[in-house]
C-alpha cells in the first residue's frame, strides 16, 4: 500500500526519486516546509528514508546514486540530494558533485534554511515531522484537563513547537495538548 499522493504517485512513477528503486515509497517532508504541499515533499524508499532519517548510519556506497537525483528539476529533490552531499562531504566524489551542483537562490535558501530549523526527535532520535503519528512512551498527566494521557495512546497528525524541539502538540481526548518529544515514539 502506498502512502503518497495520487499527484506525487504520479510526479515520482512509482519510484523513489533519490535511488529510482521500484519499493514501497513513504512522503518525506524537505524541513523546513510544512509538507502541505506536494512540492514540499520526496517519495522516499525505506532505504533512502532510514539514512535521511539517521545520516550517521550512511551507506557511502548507496548515495552514489545522488549523481543522478542533484538534477532532478523539482526543488525538493534538489535540496535534499544537497543536504546528503554535505553529510557525506568528506567523499572526494561527493565534494566533486557539490562543486558541480548548481541551485537557483530560493532553493539554496531552503538548503541551507535547516541548518536555522528546529529539529524535533522523538525518544529514540527518530526525526518527527509535522504530521506524523507518534506513540506515548509514558503515562503523563495533563495539566489543567484533569486526565493522565495512558502509555501507548496514539498521538496524529502531531504539529511542531518552532522554537522547542523539545515539544510538539497534538490532541489527546480530544484536548489539544503539549508534549515533551522525550516521552513519544515516532510511529511506523
């Protein structure tokens, strides 16, 4: 099962749009942007989105594949195949293809705007995105709403505090409330 867009389904052919493999492909929103719009996000593969997620754990070898995607014509694709050449810059044939690489000003302002973002991760420094559906880790007592939010409650289509990439906020019982990134787990 898919879990994209029929207008993103379309724009990647069913392929992931950093590697071209043909597997099941996940949304991933491009920070800083919401993810509202289809042009903030990449049809990723597990592969491609477990090492954008943990870039520590990079397969070397696999991000070759950014040879092909760095002249993708859509920006998101574009941002993100810069960002995973800096990570990986002490590569000389990455550093070869930064030099190479060539984005107009207002993609380069969202290349470089994350390095400004607040990063929010769950507690098991998983990077959550505005959206996403997280898991409580922990029973919580909710301030003022005279309820505990249980262990195991599920928490969608969280939003993220932009100031604090310790907090996030989502409904629980119908209460919007805040929580702290340390007592969720993202979803899978």
């Amino acid at each position: 099962m898919s879990l994209l867009s029929t207008e993103l389904t379309l724009r990647c052919g069913s392929s992931c749009e950093i590697c071209g493999a043909k597997s099941s492909l996940t949304p991933y929103v491009v920070l800083p942007k919401t993810g509202l719009n289809t042009e903030d996000l990449v049809a990723l593969c597990d592969t491609c989105l477990d090492q954008v997620q943990m870039p520590e754990n990079a397969d070397v070898s696999h991000w070759r594949c950014l040879n092909e995607s760095m002249w993708s014509t859509i920006p998101a694709v574009q941002v993100l195949s810069y960002r995973m050449l800096n990570n990986l810059s002490d590569q000389p044939w990455a550093q070869d293809l930064l030099g190479m690489m060539y984005l107009d000003e207002e993609t380069q302002e969202w290349a470089d705007a994350l390095s400004d973002a607040t990063v929010h991760k769950d507690s098991n420094g998983q990077i959550l995105q505005a959206g996403d559906t997280v898991i409580l880790i922990k029973d919580l007592d909710v301030k003022g709403a005279n309820f505990t939010a249980k262990r195991g409650t599920a928490v969608r289509k969280i939003s993220l505090v932009h100031d604090n990439p310790e907090q996030i906020e989502g409904k629980v019982n119908d209460q919007h409330i805040v929580i702290l990134t340390k007592f969720v787990r993202k979803s899978v």
